[in-house]
C-alpha cells in the first residue's frame, strides 16, 4: 500500500510539474522575428489614442541609466520582478514605440506625461552579423543596442500566457 501512494504520489507531482510549468525557447535573432514579436505586442484600440501602458515592454530604470546590460520584459505586469520605478515601450506601430516613466510602488501610481521626445522609430540593422537596434527622434540617433538575446516564455496550462524578454547591450 506504501509504495502503491508513493507512485500516486510522484505522478501527481509529473502531472502538476507538467501542467503548471513553463517552456522557454531562444528565438532567432533577425529583422523579421524581432518586428513579429513587437507587432503581436502591440495592444492599442483603434482610435487615434495611444495608451501608453497598454502592454509595455518594461525594465527598471536605475538599470536601463547605469548599466550597458539591459532586459526588457513584455509583459510586464508579473508581480515577481516587482520594479518600482520603470521605463516602458508601448508599441503602437512594430516599429514605433512611446517611452514612458513610471512609479508604481507607492499609491497612488504615478506615470510621467509624455512629450514629443518620447516617441521613437526603431530601426533594425545587420553589421557583421550582428543585429541592432537603433532608436531614432525626430530623425536624430539617440541610442543603441546590441541584441543579446530575445526569449519566449510560455505557460503550460495557460496557453495564452506569453512572455518575452528582451536582453540588449547598450552600443557607445
């Protein structure tokens, strides 16, 4: 009878490993995949509105100032990383994005008001096999990045739960 529970047991735990994990997979770096992902990130209404935290991509902005590493993640809504002062991208176009500032720890919640200087096109370029990102105002380079890394995380037992995390290498 012990060990008829101690399989019930381990199949228990097989079955709620399987149906509660997650599968992360690598995606290929190129032009193509990376303004897929944007493109399906982008969640606005069709107005002529733009909703700024309308599924950023997000990453802690004491992070995004001072290191050359940087990770953005999409959604960003997982209580786990628990940023309290952020920097989104919300897509509003696969290769147009609004940066914005927020404060989330304290209530109530506060987000910067955009200007005219947050509001990038993103370029995608290939040197040396390398791939970039360049973010362009009003038609003047403003920054650089080297992707390290783009990544799909997807729930087992939720199929429409996707995450992406996007690791750049600030460029000098």
């Amino acid at each position: 009878m012990k060990c008829l529970n101690k399989i019930l047991f381990l199949i228990v735990i097989l079955i709620s490993n399987y149906s509660f994990g997650q599968v992360s997979e690598k995606l290929n770096i190129n032009k193509k995949n990376i303004l897929k992902v944007f493109k399906s990130t982008i969640d606005q209404d069709k107005r002529n509105r733009i909703s700024i935290t309308s599924n950023p991509w997000s990453t802690e902005k004491e992070k995004y100032e001072i290191s050359d590493t940087i990770r953005f993640i999409n959604p960003s809504n997982r209580t786990d990383y628990n940023y309290c002062n952020v920097i989104n991208w919300t897509f509003y176009r696969k290769n147009k994005f609004v940066r914005s500032y927020g404060e989330y720890c304290d209530e109530p919640a506060v987000e910067k008001v955009t200007n005219e200087d947050d509001f990038f096109d993103l370029k995608i370029t290939e040197v040396y096999g390398k791939i970039y990102l360049e973010l362009f105002n009003k038609q003047k380079l403003i920054e650089k990045f080297l992707i390290i890394s783009l990544e799909k995380t997807q729930s087992l037992s939720y199929k429409n739960l996707i995450e992406y995390t996007l690791t750049l290498k600030r460029e000098k």
